[in-house]
C-alpha cells in the first residue's frame, strides 16, 4: 500500500474510534451527570434554592467526573472500534491486504494520548478552577440559606470554627472533632464518639450539638507547656450561623492543581527525617529499657516485674514492624500521582482492547462495550483500593497508583503477543 492509502486507513480507523468516543463518552458523562444531580438535590435542590444557582453549581462539578469519563470512554470507544472490526471481518481483509496490526491500531494509540493529555490538563487547570468557583457558589447559598451541612469523612469551617467528622448517618455523626479558635488567648478542641445535631431557633439559625464520650483539651496560643483537659460522659454545644464570621471551604487534595500538590508534598516531606528520628530513638530507649531489666533478671530475679518485660518486649516488636507513616505527604503524593495516573489511563487501558481482533464475536461494537464496562469497573475499584493502600503505607504511593495502568498495559501485550502466535 502507498501513502495515501495508509492515510485513509488511518483516517479511518482514527474517525470510527473518535465517533465511538462520543458516544462513549455520552454514556459515562450521563451516569456520572444524574449521581451528581441526586447529590446537589440531596444537598440544596429540597431547600428551594434558586433554580440559576442549582444549574450553575451542576456546570461547575463537570470536570470532577469528566477525570473518570475520559479514560473509561477511552476504553469503551476503542474495544467498540475492534469489536466491530472483527465482527465484520475488516481485521482479517486489512491483514490480507499486507497490513500490519500497528499500523491498524497505531491511529488508536495517538488519539488517545491525545485524550490523556486533555484529561491531565482537566485535572490541573479546569478541576481547581472549577472548584473553587463551586465553593464560592455554595457558601453564598448556604449564607442565604444557612444550614449545617455534613458529608461522611469530611470537614466544615464556620469562620474561627472548624469541624470534621466521621461517618453521618441521618442527625447522627460518628468521631467528630471541633476546633474553635475564635478566642485569642487560647484554643478549644473538642471530640466526640458521637453527635447529634438539632436546629432550635430557626430565625438565629442556632443548633443544639449534643456530644457522646467527649473529650476537651483547652491549650494556650502564648505557652506550649499551658493546657487543660477534660471529659464528659454528655456535652451540650450551641452554634449559631448568624454570630460566625461566614462559612467556607477549602479545596480537597483531589481539586488541587499539579504545581500546588507539588509544592505542598515538599512542604511535608521535610517532617519525614524528624518523624523517622524519633521513631529510631523510641525503639533505642526501649531496647535500652529491655536490656536494663535483663541484666536485672540475671543478677535478681526475684526483683524483677517479668509482666513489664514482657510488654516491653511486646511494644518493641509491634514497634518495630511498624514504620511510621508521614501521612500528609503520602496522601497528597498520592492524589499526585493519581491525577497523571488517571490521566495516562485513556492510553494505557486500551491495549487491552487490542486482542479482541483475534476473535470473531457476534454484535461486535456491543460486545466490545460490554468487555469494556466490565474491565472499567475492576480498574475503578483496583484503582481506589491501591489509593487506599498508598496513604496509609511507607512506601512510595507511585508503587500503588500506578499499578492498575502498568498491569492493564502489560496484559494487553501480552494477551497480544500470545494471540499473535497462534
């Protein structure tokens, strides 16, 4: 074949896929787009929000699913493309005709590094942006329409007052923690197995915060060695929305920019040798102590507390299996990686498309979906369980979050090389 005719192949192959994108891509962007609807209907829609600010709060938390939909659509056009291709025996008449399967799947390949380098610029320029729009947005609503809001595992900031919580289930929240620094002098933190919210002047917008098992530390802001504490089986809080400076919210790891999660991860990194530090001096002053106390059993044993030792024993050994974890440097390395990692998915996840040109499948674009749907939903879960994994481990988080794309990648080579010798 001469130039012009592997221009047309490429153009091609290159517009099926770019079509079987779209509509991909108008599938996860539905899915994504109605779970996002029922939250802000959960959140705001019921509390007669003005209709402009609910549409424009839905505008804005576009590009937060747009970071999942492009590779899985990635995915999804480029197994429809094969799958169709191999159904209708366009695989075999391009190989018949002297054809490699690169230069097949070559426009593919370009297009979709096309599509990761959309995606990391969605995640470093469009998410931030976007988000702190949506931030502004929502805490104006909220001040016409002043309300406690609580997600699952999140935090909240009432001007000088900041709350994080644990799961919430209805009223009830579960390990909540406020903090109040309003006051110059001193600093109160408060938590709390559990709490229960209730409103009790809706004119004051003024809450009733009823704390289960709460513990008070009180410490001043001019002393490090001057603090109180305190606990109460019960604690009684009031917190009006009206007597705050102005509720706000600050950005999540996940909605930073590249250079920003950057420049925080060589922020923590420098608490890394301090941390390490005393770790090693902990494990030395207790193998000193374990070694004090043997020397004592030898000479009497009569004297010596064998349950002591024991735990000493006990407590060096769980220590010392059990490196410590800088955790804000792992977390924010990982949503560092992560962005280039999902970014790098619409290239990587469709080599395993690829193999499906070996086989003769029936309705071949919706067979070709279905495989991709199907493997999409592992790489979801593969990838949120390695994330899981990277913040609450010592090693390097790159070591997980990029895991699924490099397993993905391989597999599709070699199910391709294996297929290529039969």
């Amino acid at each position: 074949m001469n130039r012009r005719s592997f221009r047309l192949l490429s153009f091609y192959v290159g517009k099926e896929y770019v079509l079987s994108f779209l509509v991909s891509f108008a599938f996860f962007f539905f899915i994504f787009f109605v779970n996002q609807i029922l939250v802000l209907a959960q959140r705001i829609l019921l509390k007669n929000v003005e209709i402009a600010d609910v549409i424009t709060l839905v505008v804005l938390s576009v590009p937060q699913f747009l970071l999942y939909t492009m590779p899985f659509s990635s995915l999804s056009s480029a197994s429809m493309v094969i799958g169709n291709f191999s159904s209708s025996n366009e695989i075999t008449a391009m190989r018949s005709s002297g054809i490699s399967l690169t230069r097949i799947f070559m426009p593919i390949v370009l297009i979709s590094m096309v599509f990761s380098v959309l995606t990391l610029a969605i995640a470093d320029r469009m998410i931030p942006y976007t988000s702190e729009r949506y931030a502004e947005l929502y805490v104006s609503v909220l001040k016409k329409l002043p309300t406690l809001e609580f997600e699952d595992y999140g935090s909240v900031r009432f001007g000088d007052i900041v709350v994080s919580n644990g799961e919430v289930d209805g009223d009830v929240i579960k390990d909540i923690i406020i903090y109040d620094g309003r006051n110059s002098s001193d600093s109160h933190a408060i938590t709390a197995s559990e709490a229960t919210i209730d409103l009790v002047d809706i004119d004051d917008f003024t809450y009733k915060i009823e704390l289960k098992d709460a513990r008070i530390l009180i410490t001043d802001k001019t002393s490090k060695q001057s603090y109180s504490a305190s606990t109460a089986e019960t604690l009684t809080l009031y917190l009006s929305l009206n007597s705050t400076s102005g509720v706000s919210f600050s950005l999540n790891p996940s909605q930073m920019s590249v250079s920003t999660l950057y420049a925080l991860v060589q922020k923590y990194a420098e608490d890394t040798p301090s941390l390490i530090d005393n770790y090693n001096r902990n494990l030395e002053r207790t193998s000193e102590k374990i070694g004090k106390n043997l020397v004592a059993l030898e000479e009497n044993a009569d004297s010596v507390d064998y349950k002591n030792i024991l735990e000493d024993v006990n407590n060096f050994t769980e220590r010392k299996s059990n490196k410590p974890v800088n955790f804000n440097y792992q977390y924010y390395l990982s949503e560092l990686n992560k962005k280039f990692a999902l970014s790098l998915a619409c290239t990587f996840l469709v080599f395993m498309a690829f193999p499906i040109s070996f086989f003769k499948v029936r309705y071949g674009r919706l067979t070709g979906f279905g495989l991709a749907v199907l493997l999409a939903s592992f790489y979801w879960f593969f990838l949120y369980f390695m994330h899981t994994k990277a913040i609450t481990s010592f090693l390097s988080p790159a070591l997980y979050l990029w895991t699924p794309d490099i397993l993905v990648f391989i597999c599709g080579l070699i199910l391709l090389w294996r297929l290529r010798r039969h």
